[in-house]
C-alpha cells in the first residue's frame, strides 16, 4: 500500500465525561480510516451481503465501486461429476504398479476427474460524478467494522458533503446515499462499464442487462434543487 495517512480506531473506555465505562457499558466501535482515495484494488473497502459485493475507492469528484455477483461465472451450469470414474479405479492401479504413471495420469484425467472450475467473473464498474465542487477539504473515508458501512466525507465551498455505501442482505441490494448538509447541493451522474459482452439499456431508472445476467437499479430520491442523470 502506498504511502499516507491511515489508521484504525476504537473507542477510549472513558466516556464525553472522563469517567471510566465498565466492560458492559463500554461501546464497541471499530473503524477504518484514510484521508485520501484508493488508487489501487487492494486499497479499497470492502462491503458486501452474500450475493452482492462491492469495493468502494472513495473517490472525491468521482466515486468508483467495482461490484461482484456470486451467480456470475464463465462458463454455463453443468454436471461436471464422472459417474463411472469407479470402473477405472483398478486399470489405474495396475498402470501404477506396473509404472506406466504417464498412462494412468492420462486415464485419471480423462475418466475419474471432475471439470476444472469455472473462473469467477467480475460484474462490472459502477461511477458516480458529482459534479460543481470547487476545493476540497477535510476528506476522509472510513469503514465501520461494527455496521459494514463504508463512508466518505469532505468539504466544498462551504458546504459539507457525505457518501455511504451499504449493502443489506434482507433487501439483496447495495445502495449509495449522496447526501450534504446545504439543500441543493446534490449533483450528480450515474454510469456503469462491464467488461461482459452485453447490451445495456436504461428502462425507467433501471439498468437491464439481458438475457440472464444481474439487474441494477437506481432509486433517486430527489429533492428541490437535488440533480441526477
């Protein structure tokens, strides 16, 4: 990992008032935290619910979240078992005692062996811009160990800016929240890249990627003032 400000925190066992908190009362709070971007794949934070899974890089005027699908692999399903791999258990003995072992490498292969596994494929990469900042200041990202929460925070113009991404495995979805503390000051364009070989199309705020593969949808919540394209 490069170089610069990052660490990992825990809440003190005194609490606002200085006294001490018994092991009961202590609050469990574990995050972790940078002040700048990921630049690289294994810089990024992780969430994830089982099915969906996302690495957050934090990006300030760009968010980047590359996403994972567990039901996205090469290949098709398949019955990979070789049900008569026990007929050719003796021939495979008898080639290795008689030290053929080329042979009977070849035969174990060919007869007894399940396929290789399939390569897990990435979904795709999902970017958010937001869009009319000026300077930036006081950045930080951090993911919250205790909820699976991975938050980014900085200031522009004045105006105090908030990501969160989550991914809930009651409702199956990860979700991205834009939020700042001024009205109106929530910009925004959504796009996706796959490097899977398919025809995307927007149909009332949801990206469809047919025939089988998974559907991502974008809830806006606009507010007065509050853009996303």
């Amino acid at each position: 990992m490069r170089h610069g400000q990052y660490g990992f925190s825990a809440l003190s066992d005194l609490d606002e008032g200085g006294f001490e908190l018994t092991k009961g009362e202590r609050p469990q709070s574990l995050r972790l935290w940078y002040r700048q971007p990921a630049e690289v794949w294994e810089e990024a934070l992780p969430v994830g619910n089982g099915r969906l899974g996302a690495m957050v890089f934090g990006g300030i005027r760009e968010e980047h979240l590359q996403l994972n699908e567990d039901t996205l692999w090469s290949g098709f399903p398949r019955d990979g078992v070789q049900y008569d791999a026990l007929r050719y258990l003796e021939p495979a003995r008898k080639l290795i005692a008689d030290g053929k072992y080329k042979e009977a490498e070849q035969l174990i292969n060919s007869n007894m062996l399940g396929r290789d596994t399939e390569a897990y494929q990435p979904l795709g990469d999902l970017w958010i811009t937001q869009e009319n900042l000026g300077e930036i200041a006081h950045y930080e990202r951090e993911l919250d160990m205790q909820t699976g929460t991975a938050v980014v925070t900085f200031q522009s113009d004045g105006v105090h800016y908030t990501r969160e991404v989550i991914a809930s495995a009651p409702d199956g979805v990860i979700m991205v929240s834009l939020t700042a503390n001024k009205v109106g000051k929530i910009h925004a364009s959504v796009r996706m890249t796959t490097p899977i070989l398919v025809r995307m199309k927007l149909e009332r705020m949801r990206l469809v990627i047919p025939p089988k593969e998974p559907t991502i949808t974008i809830h806006p919540r606009n507010r007065p003032g509050t853009s996303l394209r």
